[in-house]
C-alpha cells in the first residue's frame, strides 16, 4: 500500500508588509502551498502575495496567539498536515526546506527551527538572538498556541517536538528607530500580560529586573561576542524592562 506523502502549508502572519512579502513567498516555495494570514493589509501585500501564488486568508487581528490559531485552523480546511510558519521579514532556506521535508514523515508533534538574527547588517552570535530556537513546524491537530499569551506566543504540543539543523534567516532590525518601534509595542504587551497575571512591580523591581536583564543577555547568553553591537544590544534590553514595569506600574493606577 502506497504511502501518502503529508501535505504542508507555509503560513505567513503579516500585516501591511509589501516590502517583505514576495521574497518571503519566494523562499518558501518548497512547501506544497503557501498562505497568506492577513490581518487587512492596505499596502499591497496581498496583491503582491497572490501574484506570487499564495493562498489568502483573512482576519481581524486579535492578538498573535489567536491568529495563529485562526491560521491553523485555516491550514487545516486546505488539507494540510504539517504547518511551517514563517514571518514576512524571515527567509527559508532551500536547505532548511530539504530538511523539513524529510523531518515531516517522522511521528514527532512539531519542530524546533534554530534562527539568525540580523540587526543593522550584522549577524548576531549571542544574547538570546541566537541560536534563538523558534517552533514553527507544526502537525496539525497535535498544536495550538496558548490564547492567553498575547505575544512571544506559547505552542501547547501534544507530543514531543524535535530540533532541526538548518536555520531560518530573520532580517530583524534596520535601524535602531525600527528597533525602538517594535520593543515599544512589546512592551505594552508585556506589560498588560503581567497585570493580567497579577503581578506587582516593587521599588526594588525597578532595577533589579533590568540588572537580571542585562546581565543574563550579556553574560549568561553570551552577548559579549556581539562587541559593541552586543553590549548596546543588551543596554537597550534591560532599559526596555524597566519601561515594562513603569507601564505595569501605570496599569495599576488606571
């Protein structure tokens, strides 16, 4: 008896990301489909991306837990039975895509993807933004996030997950304007999770938190091998979590 080869479906989360999107596209091709989860795009990206052949889907955004679920859900009624999600300002590589391929016949609920980050040109080598293990290859119906994380989603695994080889490629940062524009959102999130959680920032919190930040990107995960890139890198980090708190504190006091 002939056996079926798993269907698997690329996934793009991506709002209003023309710049990205059609190499992102491009570099996924390896995947039987790939799908657009767009939370209406006004920049072009989903005519870009249908143009490139990808599957469209759309939702509101709620928060990256619950699209990513909506996006499962989605993969599913196309028939797939594996889920690689990939972001627009990532790039697959062919190897990576070789090895996906290969790893999707094996009886494991999902994968962990290693990742480069590149911040200003550079390549990182430590800090936390490397090798920066990302699980991304799902089995569908064996998966699904936790809705209660609004950002730095949690995979809820039934089944154990394996770590892959090759490496995705994220083109993270440009400039530090960008930088500082993406952490500001992180922190909001961030913030309204711990007040969720019920959790109080203490007149000590607000350097301690940050010194513990520092000193585990710099020291404990190796940021130091970053030169100068990786001590400002680690500087910026620890001051974004005692903004983190301060707007905890601010919660507090709505």
């Amino acid at each position: 008896m002939e056996t079926r080869t798993p269907k698997l479906i690329a996934v793009i989360l991506a709002k209003n990301e023309a710049e990205h999107i059609a190499a992102c596209i491009r570099s996924a091709q390896w995947a039987d489909a790939v799908m657009l989860a767009d939370s209406f795009s006004d920049d072009g990206t989903t005519e870009l991306a249908a143009a490139e052949g990808a599957i469209i889907y759309q939702h509101k955004f709620v928060n990256f837990s619950v699209n990513r679920n909506l996006a499962l859900a989605d993969a599913a009624a196309e028939g797939a039975d594996w889920v690689f999600f990939i972001d627009a300002d990532e790039r697959a590589t062919p190897e990576l895509g070789a090895e996906i391929r290969r790893v999707v016949a094996g009886d494991e609920a999902g994968w962990w993807v290693p990742r480069y980050n590149v911040m200003w040109g550079h390549t990182l080598k430590g800090g936390g933004w490397y090798p920066d293990a990302q699980l991304r290859l799902l089995k569908v119906g064996r998966a699904a996030y936790d809705p209660t994380r609004e950002v730095h989603e949690i995979v809820q695994l039934d089944g154990r997950a394996g770590t892959l080889q090759e490496h995705l490629i994220h083109y993270n940062y440009k400039s530090l304007a960008q930088f500082h524009h993406k952490q500001n959102r992180y922190i909001d999130f961030e913030a309204r999770i711990l007040h969720k959680q019920g959790i109080r920032a203490r007149p000590w919190t607000y350097l301690s938190m940050p010194v513990r930040e520092f000193w585990r990107r710099y020291a404990r995960l190796g940021g130091y091998r970053d030169g100068l890139l990786g001590l400002q890198l680690c500087g910026l980090m620890a001051w974004y979590m005692f903004l983190t708190y301060a707007r905890l504190r601010r919660l507090y006091r709505l």
